[in-house]
C-alpha cells in the first residue's frame, strides 16, 4: 500500500511550529510594555496606544527592512544570535530619523525547513535588539516554504512602529546653510553592502571567514556578523534636549544617498574627509577589492552610522552629550548653499 501523502511529508512541519509558539511567546513577554494587549499566537498583535503616551496629535511612523546577504555570513558560520538584532536595527533606526518613539516590532522568518535551533536563536536575537530599542517584540510569522529556499537557508525581515508628535516631526525646510553635521559612529558594516563585501574579501580576496585578521583584531566572520548599533534611545534623548534639525540613518547608499532625504532644494552637505575614525573592514575591503573611493562612498556607511543636522550653536553640546553614552560622535561638515546632495571636501 502506497504510503499516504502528508502536509508533513511534503515538507511543513505543522506540529513543530506548534511546539515553538509558546518558546517564542516566552521570549517576546520579556519585552512587553505597558502597551501590549495579548501575546504572541493570535490572528493579530494589539497594542494600547493611550498606554503609550499622552499626544496632542499623534502620529504612527512604521518602517519595515531586513538583514540581506549579511544572512549569508550567518549560514556560512552557523551563527544565527545576532543576525535579529540587525533586523530590528535596520527597521527602528529608520523609523526614530522622525523624531518617533519606538512602540513594537514584529518579525518574519521564511526557511524552506523549519530547524527549531535555529528558529529560537533567530528570535532571541530579534527581542535582545527589541529590548536595546525599548520596544516590544508582539508577534511575527515562522513561514515554512518547500522549495523556496537552499537547504539551511532562511529570509529575515522585520516591522517596527513608533508614535511622534506631529508638530515635532523633523521638517527639512527648517535646515538652513552653516548648520553642523554631527556623526554618529557605526559598529561596521552593519547590514549594507555585503554583497560588495563578500565579493572583494571572500571571492577575489579568499579570505577565510574562520581565519583571525590582524588590523581587525578578530576572525573575519566575527567582524562580518558584528550587530548593526540601534540607535533608537540615543535619538529619543537627542530629540527631547536638542533642537535638532534632522537626523539621517546612513543604510545602503552610504551619506551620498541617505543624507538628502532630510534636507530642503538648493542646500548641500559638505563632508570633511579624516574628521572621523573608521573601522578598518572598509580600509580592508577597499583593498583587497581594488574598489575607488567613490564607490565606498555610495555603498557603505564608512564608521559613520547616523548623521544629525543641528545648529552650529548646538554642535559641541550634542557631541559631548553623546560621548558621554558611549556613542562615537564627531563634527563632520556643514550644510551649505548649493544644488542638493553631498560633496567629500
């Protein structure tokens, strides 16, 4: 007798999945707030929004990102611990550009073969970056798909919401030429650019992941699997004591593409070159990829992982107040009149 086809057997674990809802259930209730209604295992996340905050107009700022071939590394290496804080980076520090405090994140994670190991360690992750936010982790999805993905492959991807003030939402014509440009150091590479990367140091450089590199002081997979910094509470805290003009989170298209988001027609940011310290991954990765400058600067972030606009007479405040945080922060340029976008001086 022909052996009788199953959902499982065509490749959906149903049970499996069952058993993880309430380990990551568990996981996720280590980050509520006041404003969580439920858990994890309903049709929807809910959340409290008047136990959020009290606003005069409140308005939901929502952003949604991934970790892209930086998963690559994670599969290459068998770690998977970290690559969740990277996904709620990638989404929270975009959405706090607006002055929005973060509320919740969910996650989405697409494998061909759910592998419950790497499952758990996945959403550990994901609510150690939701806890560094000050965020909730309140639901997301665990999708298995036959055929879609390699073997020990997966996709990540994750959705953060956060509630701003509508009069206090950056408004870019308030910037105006000789206001300061103030960055804010990256941990490294963070999550863009790792198809570039992996090109220069693993294909034409055959660097091996395993092996310890001297100018990184750290095997090449710990440099590459390095979280992408969260800078959620560090903006929150700048918004309320500075009047800050914009704040721009440098992602894939380095400042040459993210700086002129926040800013008005008709001015431009000039970069000073050598006014910051860069990690040196980018020195390495220039080098041994042969790849010009110009091409670092509209892919990788450069040591340089956020970007605030402020009054020059704010400058030396906001700088102090963020080294006095453990944040790298250093005068960068300034905004001057010109065509809209960036320039390296």
């Amino acid at each position: 007798m022909a052996k009788r086809l199953t959902y499982k057997s065509a490749g959906v674990d149903i049970d499996l999945k069952e058993r993880l809802i309430p380990l990551i259930g568990k996981i996720a209730r280590r980050t509520a707030g006041a404003g969580v209604l439920g858990g994890i295992g309903g049709f929807g996340a809910m959340f409290d929004l008047g136990a959020a905050a009290k606003l005069q107009a409140p308005v939901l700022v929502a952003g949604t990102d991934g970790v892209g071939t930086k998963l690559k590394i994670a599969f290459a290496t068998g770690r998977h611990d970290t690559i969740g804080i990277d996904c709620v980076a990638m989404c929270v520090n975009d959405i706090v550009c607006h002055n929005a405090r973060p509320l919740f994140f969910l996650d989405y994670i697409g494998s061909g073969k759910l592998d419950s190991r790497v499952a758990l360690a996945i959403v550990k992750g994901v609510a150690r970056g939701c806890k560094m936010a000050g965020m909730a982790l309140v639901g997301g999805e665990t999708a298995q798909l036959p055929g879609m993905y390699a073997a020990g492959e997966y996709d990540l991807a994750g959705f953060a919401v956060g509630l701003a003030e509508r009069a206090k939402i950056p408004n870019p014509r308030a910037i105006r030429a000789g206001d300061a440009l103030i960055g804010i150091s990256s941990s490294g590479l963070h999550s863009n650019g790792y198809s570039l990367a992996r090109k220069a140091l693993l294909e034409i450089g055959k660097l091996k992941l395993n092996k310890r590199i001297p100018e990184l002081g750290c095997t090449l997979a710990e440099e590459l699997l390095r979280p992408t910094k969260i800078y959620a509470q560090a903006a929150v805290e700048l918004f309320e004591r500075f009047p800050l003009r914009g704040l721009a989170n440098i992602t894939g298209g380095g400042m040459i593409e993210n700086l002129p988001r926040v800013m008005p027609p008709k001015l431009r940011a000039v970069i000073r070159r050598g006014s910051w310290p860069r990690q040196p991954v980018f020195d390495l990765i220039a080098r041994v990829g042969q790849i010009q400058q110009a091409e670092m600067d509209r892919t990788f972030n450069n040591g340089i992982g956020m970007v605030a606009v402020a009054r020059p007479d704010c400058a030396d405040a906001i700088v102090r107040h963020l080294r006095l945080r453990k944040f790298g922060a250093y005068l960068i340029g300034e905004i001057q009149r010109g065509q809209k976008g960036v320039t390296f001086a």
